[in-house]
C-alpha cells in the first residue's frame, strides 16, 4: 500500500490531511497546548522550590545513625518458635 512511499513523504501527508480536516480546530488545540506548557511549567517550578526548602532544612539538621536490632529472643520464645527457655539472657 505504501511501498513506494518514504518516511518522510508520509509525515507530509498526514500535515497535509490534518490541515485539511482539523484546520478549524487547530487553534483551540494551539491554546489548550499553550495552557498546557505553562502550567507544567509552573508545577515543576514549584516542585523544584519545594525541593530546595525541604533540602535546606534536612541538611541543618543532625544525621541519624540506624542500626539494625535482631529479633528479641522473647518475642520468639512467645510466638513458639524458640528452641530452649535457656535462651533467655
């Protein structure tokens, strides 16, 4: 059907019917994706403003040491699946 057409051969085409049959949308479709833009835009400016305020009073603040803690023997020997009462310190 379209062998002897090339890529960009078809991408005309498709301009071409587009302009043919949506040329009186087009300019709502131009505004919607103007609105669009700047409201994207926005948002990830305010993203990034927000970014930058949770940074700034996360890195004033002390760090945190994690450790990992084992599983308390009683709590094992509580749910059964401890071996001996002689586990308990």
């Amino acid at each position: 059907m379209f062998a002897g057409l090339q890529g960009w051969q078809l991408v005309i085409i498709i301009a071409l019917v587009l302009l043919l049959f949506a040329a009186p949308k087009l300019p709502a479709m131009a505004r919607n994706l103007g609105q669009s833009m700047r409201i994207f835009k926005s948002e990830v400016k305010q993203m990034k403003d927000e970014d930058k305020t949770q940074r700034g009073g996360a890195a004033d603040a002390d760090p945190v040491e994690g450790r990992i803690v084992d599983e308390d023997v009683r709590d094992r020997d509580a749910r059964g699946t401890g071996s001996h009462r002689s586990d308990l310190p």
